[in-house]
C-alpha cells in the first residue's frame, strides 16, 4: 500500500499557489512511485487526514507576524484528536512572508513541539520579494520529503 503524504497549505495568492502547486509536483516527481499525494486547504483538512498520513508538510503565509489564521484553525482542530496517536510523525513547514517569518516559525514549532512531530529540515522561509527561487526550493522540499518517506528513510 502506498504511504499517504499530506500537504496542507494555505495559498491566498497567485504566489502561494505557485509555492504549494511545486511542493505537490515536487512529491509527485518521477520515480517516487510509493508515495500518495493529497493537497488540502487547512480549512479542509482535518484530523481523520493527518491520522491517515506518514508525512505533512506545513505551507503558510505569515500574517501580522503568525502563520495563518487557516493553519491555526487547523491546529485547534487537530490537537487533541491526533496528540496520543501522530508522534514521531515526520512534517516539513515552508512559509511565505512578505519580509519577516520568524513569528510564523515560532508559532508553528511550539504547536509541532507539543505533538512531538518531527522536523525533516529547518523551515524553507521564503522571505522578501518573489522570487522564482522559491517555487524551485518548494518542489525540492517535497521531493525530499517524498523520497525519504519512500525509502523509509523519516
Ligand atoms: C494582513 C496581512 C498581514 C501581513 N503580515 C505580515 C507579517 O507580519 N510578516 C511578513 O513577513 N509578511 C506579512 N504579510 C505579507 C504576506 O506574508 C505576503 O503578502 C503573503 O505571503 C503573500 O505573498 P505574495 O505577496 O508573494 O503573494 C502580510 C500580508 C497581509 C495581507
């Protein structure tokens, strides 16, 4: 059976469309053939979704120096159903700010710290004014973390 990797990313912009659009193609790159993708709004998703994953990445805008009021919702919701049943669970985080992102950082691991998820790499923060790099950076976040899960490597 093929192992589930959820993304959950909030994307109110072209730009952050892009960056979650070239996450999900990063996952989905040619010869990763074990693993299943599924993209959501964190609106959308919820605990029976990351109850059903071997992997998460995070995406978030950072507004008035937090991550989404959407991510966070999402985290009120998931908390307690997923806290005795998702440690250990292996997540990566991006996040897309206009020229800070360290509140957004902070919020999200102390959120991550109390489930006990696990970090595959420090934040890609996609900082200051667009750049292309950034949608590139994003694919090659999910192709790591698709990999590595195929591999069992996380
Ligand atoms: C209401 C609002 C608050 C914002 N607050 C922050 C902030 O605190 N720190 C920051 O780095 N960027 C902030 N931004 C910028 C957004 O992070 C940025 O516009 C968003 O990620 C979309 O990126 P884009 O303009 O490339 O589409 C804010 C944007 C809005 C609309």
């Amino acid at each position: 059976m093929k192992k589930q990797l959820l993304i959950v990313a909030h994307a109110p912009s072209d730009n952050t469309q892009a960056l979650r659009d070239a996450v999900a193609r990063g996952a989905g790159a040619d010869g990763i053939e074990g693993i299943a993708v599924t993209v959501k709004p964190p609106l959308e998703a919820g605990p029976q979704d990351v109850l059903a994953a071997q992997g998460i990445i995070l995406g978030t805008t950072e507004n008035l120096g937090y991550m989404s009021g959407a991510l966070k919702d999402f985290f009120d919701r998931v908390y307690y159903p997923c806290l005795e049943e998702t440690q250990g669970l292996p997540y990566a985080l991006y996040i897309r700010a206009g020229h800070d992102g360290t509140g957004t950082r902070r919020g999200v691991e102390t959120i991550v710290t109390g489930l006990r998820w696990r970090a595959i790499q420090d934040p890609l923060i996609c900082q200051g004014e667009f750049r292309d790099s950034f949608v590139a950076d994003c694919e090659q976040l999910g192709t790591l973390m698709a990999a590595g899960l195929e591999a069992g490597v996380f």
